[in-house]
C-alpha cells in the first residue's frame, strides 16, 4: 500500500485507540459513581458525578468528531481519492519526464530514454485507476466502525446518566413531599393546641365569675373536654388529608 494509507493508518489508529482507552477508563470511573450516588444522595458524590459528566461530554464531543469526518470521506469518493498523493505526485511527474527528459539530460540519452519508458508505462496504470478507492475505503471503514463503537459507548454512557439523574430528582421530589406532609401535620397540631390554649387561656383569668362560686370540679372536665376536641379535631383533619390524597398512606 502507499506511503501515505499507511501514515494515515497509524494516525487513525492513535487516535481510535487513544479515544476507545479515554472511553474505557470513562466507564470504569463513572458507572461505579453513578451507582453510589443513587444508593447515596451527597454533595461530594454529586460534585464526583458533574466532573465525569463534563469530562465526557468533551470526550464525546472530539469522538463525534472524528465519526463525522471519517463518515464525510466515506460519503465522497473525490475526497478519498485526494488521499492519493502517490498517485497525484505520479501523474504530475509523467508528462514533464516524457516531454522535458532530453532537454533535462542532453549528455546521457540512456537515462533520459529510460525516464520516457518508465513514464509511458506508469500513465495508462495512473489514470486507469483514478476512481479506484477501494482500498482506502476498507481503511477508512475499518476505523469508522471502531470509532462508532466508542460513540455508542458514550452514548449508552450519557442514557445512564440521564437515567440516573432522574431517578435522583424522583428521590428529591418523594422527600420534598414528606417535608410538606410533616409541615401538614405540624400545622394541624399546631391549630389544635392554639385552640385548647384559648380555652385555657379564657378560663384562667383572673376575673371574679357569679358562675364560677362553688363549681371548681367543672375545670377538670372542661379540660378533658377541650383536649379531647382538640384531638378529634386534629384525626378529622389527618382523616380529611388521607381520603383526598394529600398525604400517603
């Protein structure tokens, strides 16, 4: 194969393999976070998980790069047969030696024959296969379907997070709910116990009552009437929440 199919192979190769190695230590480094911050909601695992979010998005960012340049040279045969440069260089060279071999070496008309014989022989080769991109089309497909695979990988690698990231927000969203059922509950009580410390409140002034002379044993059963009421009154509302749904079960 040509000088240049084989430079362009150990630079794709670099590159394929460089990125495929960023991909796997990638992988081995988030899905295990990933993990630990959905058994384990914390600043340190959600600060872990924005760094290897942002260093994969650059990652897939330079390999979908190289996926689509790699795919514009497969989609234009004109394009890979630029590559050529042997061939291009060839065929520059032919006509000038043909032509211009005598005046080059007017001393030594051996080599300039044999530069006019090589010439004549390398053209119909030359330009009979100018079309004729085949074999870079297997070289560049090969590393195409490599560097498909390392997209696909980050790709699968994104949905997890994505996945992940909503699990989290469902989390958040089922504590932001007990945090308002707890203040639902607070509030009753809350209520409640206002309503009960106005009775006790009324009956504690220090004001002379006709009505009072002689009746102290009505204060035990206003107490007890007014703290059951309060009671009742704080289960109907409890009550009231669970059959609309307010709050779980």
């Amino acid at each position: 194969s040509p000088f240049e199919f084989r430079a362009l192979e150990v630079t794709l190769e670099a590159i394929c393999s460089f990125l495929g190695a960023r991909t796997t230590e990638l992988e081995s480094a988030a899905y295990p976070a990933l993990d630990e911050l959905t058994s384990k909601i914390s600043s340190r695992n959600l600060d872990r998980v924005r760094k290897l979010k942002s260093g994969m998005t650059r990652l897939n960012a330079r390999v979908q790069k190289v996926r689509d340049e790699l795919e514009q040279l497969l989609d234009d045969d004109d394009d890979m047969a630029d590559l050529y440069l042997s061939r291009k260089l060839a065929g520059a060279a032919s006509p000038v030696s043909g032509s211009g071999g005598p005046n080059w070496f007017p001393a030594s008309p051996t080599i300039g024959s044999k530069i006019s014989r090589a010439s004549r022989a390398s053209a119909p080769t030359i330009h009979g296969n100018e079309n004729d991109v085949e074999e870079l089309e297997m070289l560049l497909e090969a590393y195409f379907m490599q560097i498909d695979g390392t997209l696909n990988k980050l790709t699968t690698l994104r949905e997890y997070i994505d996945d992940t990231e909503d699990y989290i927000n469902i989390q958040l969203d089922n504590h932001r709910n007990q945090l308002i059922q707890l203040e639902l509950f607070l509030s009753s009580g809350t209520v409640c116990l206002s309503l009960y410390s106005l009775v006790a409140g009324i009956f504690g002034m220090n004001i002379p009552y006709t009505w009072n002379d002689n009746h102290g044993y009505v204060f035990k059963w206003v107490v007890l009437v007014s703290g059951l009421f309060c009671a009742f009154m704080f289960v109907s509302i409890v009550a009231y929440a669970r059959h609309k749904g307010l709050v779980g079960s």
